[in-house]
C-alpha cells in the first residue's frame, strides 16, 4: 500500500519520492511488462516508457489507494502501444479447429514450476495470443475490451484466447507433464 | 474418476502472472529520470534513444560498424526446455520412511530457481499445507503400484532436462514432494519444516548470488581504442631574458590545415564505482607546427632625424621561422565520471597526458627537431556512449588538451604551450561473460 505522504510527494514531483516509489513497483511492474514483451530487453523499454508516464500523469490519481492499479493499467497500456507499434510484425495465427488436449494433471506441474520458468512459456506463445491471454486471463478486461485494445474483432480475440490455452498446455505437456488422475 | 476442473488450472496460472516480478536494470532508474528531466523530444530524438538502449544499433553514422559488431542474439527460449526422454527416476528419502506410500521427488528447473527460490519455496510450503487437508479427508485414491512409478518418471524427464542448467545444490533444495495418498500430518509437517529451513538456505544464496553479481559488474575489465582529430594553438610566451623583441607574428587561420592535428589512443578502464571509471592507456598525436615571426634586435636599422628635431632609430629586423613536424607518444591516465544516462550515456572526464617527441627530421629550413621534447599535459573530456550490444560499446569524445609544462628547445626568443581541442570517436569492449 502507497502512504499517501509518498503519494502527494509524487505529485508535486519530487524527485526522491518518484525514486522511492519506482524502487517499491519496479520489479512488480517489471514482471507485467515481461509478461507482455517478447524478450528482457523489450520489457525494459515498456517499463521505462511507463515509469515516466506514471509520474508525468500521476495527478490524474485521485487517492493513494488507487495508485498501484493504476499503475499497473498504465504499464498495460503502454505494452499495447508497444505492440501497436510493431503492428506490421505481428501476425495473428490462423487458429482453425484447435483439437483438445487430455486436461492432464496440469496443477502438479505448475507446483513444480518456478514463476519465471511458467513466464518463459508465456514469452513463448505467438504475440497476439499472448497479448490476448495476458489480457483476458490475468488482467481480467473482456473480449469487448480486449478488441478495442488490440483493433481485432471479439472472434479474433476469443479465437486467440481459445489457441493460446491450447499451447499453452501442449507446450507444459511437452514437458513431460502426464495425467495423474484423481478422484473428486 | 473425474478430472479436476480446469478453471482451477486457469486462476493458479493467474496467480502465479498476476504476482510474478523480476528485477529491472539497475540503470533503468537513470533513464526515467534523465525522461522525465527532459522536453518533450524530437522524433527523431526518440528513435535514437531507443537505438541506444536496444543494444542493437548505434548510431546511424555508424551503420557499417553496427552491422560488423552488433551479431549478438539472444538464444531461443525454447532451446534449454526440450524434453529428455532419458532420464532417471528420483525417490525421495522419505519413500524409505513410509513403505506403502510413494513419495516423487521433482527438481525444479534451475535456470528458473535461481531467481526465483524464496518465491517458490514459499509456495511449497503452501503447497504442502493445501494438500494435507485433502489428504486427511481421503479425496484422493491411493496410487497404485503402477501408476505411482510410471507418472514420476514422465515428470523426472522436466527434472532430467534442467540438470544443464547447472547449481546441484540449488536443485536439491528444490525439491518438491507430491506425497501419495496415504500421508500422514507428520509428513507434510515435515514438508513444511523442510521447506522453511530450505528457504533459509536458498535466501541466503540468493543474496550472496546478488552480491557477487553487482560486483561482477562493477569490476569488468574493459580496453578502449579512440581516433580523432583535432585543431591545434598555442600560447606564445617571449623570452625575456635576450635583447630582441618580436614585433610581429604571423601564424596560421583558426581554421588553417596545418593546425590539424590527429591522435590515437588506447588502453585500459576499469570501472571502480558504479559512476566512476579509471583509464589508463598509450596515446599518440601528430601536428604541423608552423610559426612565421619578425623580431628586432640590438643591431642599428638606421638612424633618421637631426640635432634640433632628435633622432629616430631604427633597430635591425629580420624574419624568421619555426617549422617542424610534431610526433608524440606518451602516456595517459584520468577518469570518468557518468553525469546522468539520457539518450547516451554521458560522462565527464578529467585526466593528464605525459608525451614525448621523436620526429628527429627537421623541417625546412629549420634546425629545430621535435625529438626529445617533453609534453605534460591536462585533459578536459566529454563523452556521450552508447552500447552497440553486450560487449562492445561506442563513443564520441570531444576534448580540449592544454600543456602544462613543454620542454621544447625550439632555438626561438619565445616559448610555446599548445592547447587544442578535437573530437575523437571510440571502442570500448567490455570483458565480460
């Protein structure tokens, strides 16, 4: 939680106050970004990008408390503007009929994968369906939301979710994930 | 038999992203703040810092050189995650402790756990706890012989696999028990003390990790090589000790071609504090130098006037010059300090440059050689650098250099202390793996 001291330091632009609050979000918000960007390097670039719009348009916050969502929807944000500015490179797969995979006993796996391991995978998946399932999965907007975001139709982004779910388990089976089977 | 519920996969990947964090740069700072410090930029301003924080490109002057150097890519992520088929199956201790049930022990990825240990072992401790409730219920069905050797072996192929990412000690720390069906409270207790004295250990490493690391990159070796051109002057100072007075000097334009000069330089930096580094290198520097002077000595020129109206005399002239090729080779050594990173990085420098002469071809019609002339000289440097990829970084460098203490036996009633200023451009390759 943001004191609120450290809150309206950073509106009127103090410098030390910005420094201690980027040092409180950096590595969180670094994590969202690298959950967006395709490499390090990429994630480094949004993070900055964002940081700066943060303090440049912190006054727009209206309480402390709203601060770190905030944030966060601005890092969001500028990892869209990122893909939008590479638009011409990233291609939306045709995803056609996706087949289903065996729902194998994906929880053990997970328990035996550290975080960063199971971002690596994310980082793997094509960019639109990792756009899309960062988006609806972890950030929560809807595929109307999503849609407007990205400028594809709510079909496409369904379709991206849809696919990127699907690879996302072919790429944890992969692995060497089998079903273990359990009584409910 | 039913299959867990797959939104329960979905939300344990949301709250594992959703709480996922990872430590930025540690330069990442100065580049917000050299942002937010900054005017709104230019377009073309903002392309260039994002060329100079890539790592990819240099500037667009040096187009031909970024392509030689900048070949550095990543790896794929996938190259390290292929599946072995051949691996080999890994029971717990604990199997030996409860004979009906079958503990699996699973190694973590290492890459992965190096980062992320705390995390993760606070998660098996969760973890732990989450399934003993299960556990004492009986939800879950016992494995039975078959399946409680088939399924580990499936999974150890993840643990087989990540064996190349090196750190045994980290991989065992990382293991993870998935305990069968009929585990008591004690087991998963033990889990739980097991996983805190764990994570005592994995902390530890992980700080003293930390440390190693920023002293690694605080201590990279690195050598330079810069060239440059330069316009020289100089102070002239008359001897005051002879009989002659130098009425005229006729030098050169400021901008005249024989002021231009030219260096090289390379050598050693080392990085002594995160803002500051020490160079210390071999220089070498070349320059006309061409002096025309009229001076008037003691000798009569003529006498003009009369007894009523008094006597003009005029004292002798004669034209002379000085004309020599300058060839040094020296020494240098100073430091720079890294003002702020905005664009470039850019560092202020201050540094002495010790040269001698050993052009020992006189000029024409000069007696005068550079050989054996001594040079100590103070720099004043501005550099503006930029990495063109993981090791090799470029800079642009303009510099003023003013002599101090010159011993020159120039045969002339004057003596000379040159400055000049120029601009050089440089390699910095960093020794780092």
């Amino acid at each position: 939680m943001i004191g609120s001291e450290l809150f309206e330091q950073c509106k009127r632009k103090d410098g030390r106050a910005q420094q201690s609050l980027y040092m409180l979000y950096k590595a969180r918000l670094m994590g969202l970004c690298r959950r967006y960007a395709a490499d390090r390097e990429e994630a480094q670039d949004i993070l900055q990008e964002a940081f700066i719009k943060i303090f440049t348009n912190i006054h727009q916050v209206s309480a402390a408390g709203k601060l770190e969502g905030w944030m966060k929807s601005v890092a969001v944000r500028t990892a869209i503007d990122h893909y939008h500015k590479r638009k011409r490179s990233v291609i939306f797969p045709e995803t056609g009929n996706t087949p289903e995979v065996a729902n194998a006993d994906y929880e053990t796996m997970l328990d035996n994968l550290t975080d960063e391991y199971l971002v690596s995978v994310i980082n793997g998946l094509p960019e639109g369906c990792r756009l899309v399932f960062n988006l609806f999965v972890v950030e929560g907007y809807s595929h109307t939301e999503i849609a407007g975001l990205l400028g594809v139709t709510e079909g496409t982004s369904r379709s991206q979710l849809h696919h990127a779910k699907f690879l996302l388990k072919q790429r944890l089976t992969t692995l060497g994930v089998k079903r273990y089977e359990k009584l409910a | 038999m039913k299959n867990l519920p797959e939104n329960n996969f979905w939300n344990e990947i949301k709250d594992r992203l959703d709480h996922y964090a990872e430590e930025p740069d540690d330069d990442s700072w100065d580049k917000i703040a050299g942002g937010l410090n900054s005017a709104p930029r230019p377009r073309i301003l903002a392309w260039l810092e994002r060329r100079a924080s890539s790592t990819q490109v240099g500037l667009p002057g040096f187009v031909v050189l970024v392509a030689l150097v900048a070949g550095d890519q990543p790896a794929p992520l996938w190259s390290g995650f292929v599946a072995n088929a051949e691996h080999e199956e890994v029971y717990s201790a604990r199997e030996d402790a409860t004979s009906s049930d079958k503990t699996i022990a699973l190694t973590v990825p290492k890459e992965a756990a190096v980062s992320q240990q705390e995390h993760n072992t606070s998660r098996q401790v969760k973890s732990a706890r989450e399934r003993t409730v299960p556990q004492k219920a009986g939800a879950y069905t016992r494995f039975d012989e078959t399946a409680s050797v088939k399924a580990p072996a499936a999974v150890q192929a993840i643990a087989h696999d990540t064996t190349d990412f090196g750190n045994e000690i980290l991989a065992k720390n990382q293991v993870v028990s998935l305990v069968g069906v009929s585990a008591v409270d004690t087991v998963a207790q033990e889990d739980i003390d097991k996983d805190k004295k764990e994570k005592k250990v994995v902390v530890n490493a992980s700080t003293k990790k930390e440390a190693e690391k920023k002293m690694a990159q605080l201590h990279i070796p690195m050598v330079y090589f810069q060239a440059g051109p330069s316009l020289a002057y100089h102070k002239i100072t008359p001897s005051t000790n002879d009989d002659v007075t130098i009425t005229e000097l006729k030098e050169s334009g400021i901008f005249a071609s024989d002021r231009v000069g030219f260096s090289l330089e390379a050598g050693f930096q080392y990085r002594v504090a995160p803002l500051l580094e020490v160079y210390g290198g071999l220089s070498y520097y070349q320059q006309q130098q061409h002096i025309r002077y009229t001076m008037a000595h003691g000798a009569s020129g003529g006498v003009v006037g009369n007894p009523d109206d008094g006597y003009v005399f005029t004292p002798a002239t004669s034209q002379h010059e000085v004309k020599y090729t300058m060839r040094n080779a020296g020494v240098s050594a100073g430091m720079f300090y890294r003002v702020k990173t905005h664009l470039l990085e850019h560092k202020l420098g201050v540094g002495l440059l010790y040269q001698q002469g050993f052009q020992s071809a006189a000029g024409e019609g000069s007696a005068y050689t550079n050989k054996g002339s001594k040079y100590l000289q103070y720099q004043l440097l501005y550099r503006m650098e930029a990495g063109l990829n993981d090791h090799m970084r470029l800079y642009f460098q303009p510099g003023y250099t003013h002599a101090f203490h010159v011993d020159e036996k120039l045969n002339a009633p004057f003596t000379i202390k040159p400055y000049r200023a120029g601009i050089s451009v440089g390699i910095v390759y960093l020794f780092k793996k």
